[in-house]
C-alpha cells in the first residue's frame, strides 16, 4: 500500500544544495487517488476519537493538515513562520543549519488540555517538529501525535519528538538524507 505512496512522491537530488534528495510531494499532492489515501491513512488511527484541533506547520502541513482536519471534524491551527501572524502570538526560536529561526502561533489557537496532532509532510532531523510541539506544549496543548508522510529515519528526527513524550507516525520512509 504504502508503494503506491512512495511511488508518488518526486526524488530530486542536490536539491536545494549537492548531497540532499529532496522529497517532492507535490506529485502526491497533484495525483487525486494517492493524495486520499494519503490522508486517509493518515486519520486512520484516530477515526472516532475525539481530536479537537490540527496544527500544521508553514507550508506543506497546512494543505495535508487541513486535508486531516475536515475529514476528523478537527480545528486546524497554522504554526507559521515568524512575522506572518497577525494576533498576539507565542513564539519559540530554533536552530537550522546555518543560524536560528523562529516559528509562532496565535496565543488563543489551542485551549488548555485540547487534543492536537500535529502534522507535517516529512520528518528530518526532527527540529522543526520539536519546535512546534514544544510551542504547543508551552500553551497547555495535549499534543496527542505528529504525524508525517515521510521519515528520514536515519536522521533521528522521531526519537526527538518521542522524547517529548509524543508518539510519532508516517506513512513511508526512505533511506538517507
Ligand atoms: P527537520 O527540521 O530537519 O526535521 O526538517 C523538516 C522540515 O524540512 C519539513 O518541514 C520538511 O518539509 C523539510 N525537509 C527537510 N528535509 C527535506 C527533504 N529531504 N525533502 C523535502 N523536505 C525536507
């Protein structure tokens, strides 16, 4: 199953810079049938729980955590990069390759003990999720699960949210960076 999900997902390598395959889901995203499944598998687990929001991290968690979030009768949040917001937000900074980022949420998006998953099209190093659930965290959220589409297991990223106390799934995973 998981065949059709990998298969229609693009590989492009060296890029944006020599030695990183980019992971390319606007294939998946553009190929009706596999875009369903893909959200289909990834609401699977928590058809009729009660979750009360989705949080989606700037860009590509926004179209498939949308895409989650109607189909679990969820609310969806936007974490978004920094500046982009336009209500009182939270914020927390963290480290990229070259320097420091920070990403924010709306200060009122998720209520004290509200059910969230977070959700994000590909798992790397894992610090960008570990920024978002940390945020999420920071303003009383249960953060539930992040889920992805894609893990790169071999660069850890899951272990770091796990240690958050935060159970991590994808769907598909590829070797290497
Ligand atoms: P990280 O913080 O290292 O886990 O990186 C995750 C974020 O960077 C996600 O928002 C991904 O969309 C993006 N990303 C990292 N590596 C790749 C890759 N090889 N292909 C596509 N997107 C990537």
């Amino acid at each position: 199953m998981s065949i059709d999900l990998k298969n229609a997902i693009r590989s492009i390598p060296d890029y944006p810079k020599p030695g990183i395959v980019f992971r390319d889901i606007t294939t998946l995203l553009g190929d009706a049938r596999a875009f369903r499944r893909a959200i289909d598998e990834l609401v699977q687990p928590w058809s009729g729980t009660k979750i009360d929001k989705i949080a989606g991290i700037e860009a590509r968690g926004f179209i498939l955590g949308g895409a989650v979030a109607h189909q679990l009768s969820a609310g969806f949040v936007p974490i978004r990069k920094k500046g982009k917001l336009p209500h009182k937000v939270v914020s927390i900074g963290y480290s990229l390759e070259y320097g420091i980022d920070a990403m924010e949420m709306h200060v009122d998006a998720v209520a004290p003990g509200e059910r969230v998953i977070l959700v994000d099209d590909l798992i790397a190093t894992g610090g960008t999720a570990e920024a978002a659930v940390k945020l999420l965290q920071k303003i009383g959220a249960d953060v539930v699960a992040a889920c992805f589409v894609i893990d790169l297991p071999d660069l850890g990223g899951a272990k770091k949210i796990e240690a958050l106390k935060v159970p991590v799934r994808s769907l598909i995973a590829f070797e290497g960076h």
